[in-house]
C-alpha cells in the first residue's frame, strides 16, 4: 500500500497535491511548528513515504486519538498569487470545507492511496483462474516495484487495458442452472433484523479503523499478530450471522428471495463487509510476512533493507510465500 501524506481531513479524502511542498507550504502541528525536521533533514521535501511516517508518529506521539487527528499544510508561506495561479483546485476545494488555504492552514493527515499489490496477472491480464482477467488497481503486473511511480497508474489501466483488446477468449466452463430448485427465502422479524443489521455497521466501521492501527504506515509484529487474531474472531462472527448462514448456503444459480427492508443497499453492506475482512485478513497476514522495510512499507521492528526481500510476496489460499524472481 502506498500512502499519500496530505489528504484533506473531510469526507471525501482530497488529496492536496504534493507541489505544494514543493512550492513552500510547511508542514505544522498544533502549535504551529514546523515538525517534519525532528524526522529527516529535509523536512517538508523529504521522500513520500518519509513525510507520511513523519506525520503519523507525530500523531501517534501527540494526540489521544491518532485516527481521527490531523496536522496542518500552511500555504501561507506560497505568495498569493501563485496560489491562484498553480492551484486554483485546491483553493475550491477548501473553500467548500470552509477553509480559506490564502488565510488558514489546511487540516491533513497521510490516507492510504494505491494499492501496489493485487491479483497476479500475466501480461495478457490473465489470472490463475480460466475466464477472469484483472487489470487496473486490483491486478499485479509486476509493474511496481517496491513503491509506485507517479501515474503508473495510467500504465496499468491504459496499457493493460487495450491488451484486453487482444484477448483470446478461453472456453470456459459456466456453472449450469440447477434446473427445478424450489425459491429459498431468508425471513427475520424486525428486532432480529435490526441486530444483524446493526452488528453488520458497527463490523464495517471497525474494519477500517483496526487495519489503519496496526498495519497503516507503521506496523510491528506484536499489533499485527493482535489483528489478526481480532479479525478471525469478527469473520467468525460474521459467519455466524443468520444472514451470513443463509447466503454462504446458497449454491450458484440457486434462486433466493431475502424479505428484508432496503434489500439492495442491505445485500450491498453484507458482501463490503465480507470482502473486507478477506482483504484486512491479506494484508495483515501479509505485512506480517515481510519482515523488512521497503517502499511503503514500514516494520518499526525491522527497519532495514533486506537483500533477501527484494521480492514480492504471494498469497494462495492459506499459504504466503516469496515470488522466486529478484525485482
Ligand atoms: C484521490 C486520488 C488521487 C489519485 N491521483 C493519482 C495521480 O495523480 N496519478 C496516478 O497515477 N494515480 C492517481 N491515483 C490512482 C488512480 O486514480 C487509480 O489507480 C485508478 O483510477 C484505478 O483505476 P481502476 O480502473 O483500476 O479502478 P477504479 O477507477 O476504482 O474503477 C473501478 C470501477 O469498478 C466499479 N465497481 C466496483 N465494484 C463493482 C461491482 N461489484 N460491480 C460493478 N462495478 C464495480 C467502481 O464503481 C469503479 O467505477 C489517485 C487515486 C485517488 C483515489
């Protein structure tokens, strides 16, 4: 995961762009100073993943809730005019959140960004799997290396995506209807409904939140063994949810009736929060595994460069291990 270091702290997440620094914004705390210099000697201009830590251990260090804190980018320093001129975004962007970036600091804090990992793909967006393709954020190319390179996103979706154009489409065999199921219906009183409902939110919220603690742009082996360990115990609970029973049941093509109110947005919330705790599951067990820093990672308990992980890390099922290319 690679993580950007100034995202505005509003709904939405706009990122505000790294040429701000460049142009002499500073980097400020609560009390006004300019804090990055404690981390590295180029403060403000030091690497993107340099200033994203710098800005989360000052957190970490400061504030009785990291997650939710921010420090702020102060333009101030960038003459008027340039402002308007370079950054006329930026400036309505922050207008609608009703800050002034002429008159006021912005607030930001580092969110996650791009993910560099992914399904593996071969070079024809191919995956393990007959008939599914992966191209984009959500495959592995083999394009980044340890970080990611501004706009290797394009790559990844104009250049993968017109070999799609190329495919040779593979016979694959399609699960057959299953001719003559009688409809299965998924029936719960209100009260009912509404625990599981609930107990669906309060999963979905906390997902995030533990992921960002504990395997976010500081991790250490002792938080994410403690992850992983709280989210089985959530999948397990979601499994044991009478709605999850019901829909992992159900064969493919079996057909369903779900009398629940606002089904579609309530379906939606289910499988979010399934794909969810499968993806913490990943990369926490992942981060887990890689016992090194590098690129986007960073092991408080390992912060050195390690020759042996100039590779990437695979996942199949329950088995994790080292790609055997050197990248
Ligand atoms: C704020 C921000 C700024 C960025 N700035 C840069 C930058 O400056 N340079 C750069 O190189 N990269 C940048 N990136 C990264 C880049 O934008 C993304 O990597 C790229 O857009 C990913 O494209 P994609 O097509 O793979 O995925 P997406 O653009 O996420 O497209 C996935 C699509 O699938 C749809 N979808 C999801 N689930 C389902 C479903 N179940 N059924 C049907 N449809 C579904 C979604 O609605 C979405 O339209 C930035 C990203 C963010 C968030």
């Amino acid at each position: 995961m690679q993580f950007h270091p100034t995202a505005l702290t509003k709904p939405g997440r706009f990122l505000i762009s790294e040429a701000v620094r460049g142009e002499g914004a500073h980097l400020i705390d609560n009390d006004g100073r300019r804090f990055t210099f404690d981390y590295h000697p180029a403060g403000e201009l030091a690497p993107r993943d340099v200033v994203s830590r710098a800005i989360f251990r000052h957190l970490q260090r400061t504030c009785a809730d990291p997650a939710t804190a921010h420090v702020w980018l102060d333009m101030r320093p960038i003459p008027a005019e340039k402002i308007r001129h370079r950054f006329p975004n930026i400036i309505k962007v922050c207008q609608h959140w009703g800050v002034d970036v002429l008159s006021q600091p912005i607030p930001v804090a580092p969110a996650a960004h791009y993910w560099m990992g992914g399904i593996v793909t071969d070079l024809m967006n191919r995956t393990n799997i007959p008939g599914l393709y992966a191209v984009g954020e959500t495959a592995s190319t083999g394009v980044h290396g340890a970080n990611r390179l501004a706009s290797n996103s394009l790559l990844e979706c104009i250049v993968f995506g017109a070999q799609m154009a190329h495919l040779q489409i593979q016979n694959v065999s399609r699960p057959s209807d299953l001719p003559g199921l009688p409809m299965r219906e998924f029936c719960a009183d209100v009260t009912e409904w509404q625990l599981q409902q609930e107990h669906l939110k309060v999963l979905r919220d906390k997902i995030p939140r533990l992921v960002w603690q504990s395997a976010g742009i500081c991790r250490e082996q002792s938080s994410l063994e403690a992850a992983i360990t709280t989210i089985e115990s959530w999948q397990q609970d979601y499994t044991s949810l009478p709605v999850s029973q019901f829909l992992l049941s159900l064969r493919p093509t079996e057909p369903a009736r779900l009398d629940i109110p606002d089904v579609e947005r309530q379906l939606r919330l289910w499988a979010e929060t399934r794909n969810l705790l499968d993806i913490a599951f990943l990369i926490l067990k992942s981060a887990a595994f890689r016992t090194e820093s590098r690129g986007g990672h960073y092991r408080l308990d390992y912060p050195q460069l390690e020759p042996d992980w100039q590779v990437h890390t695979l996942v199949q099922q329950n088995n994790w291990w080292k790609s055997p290319v050197v990248l």
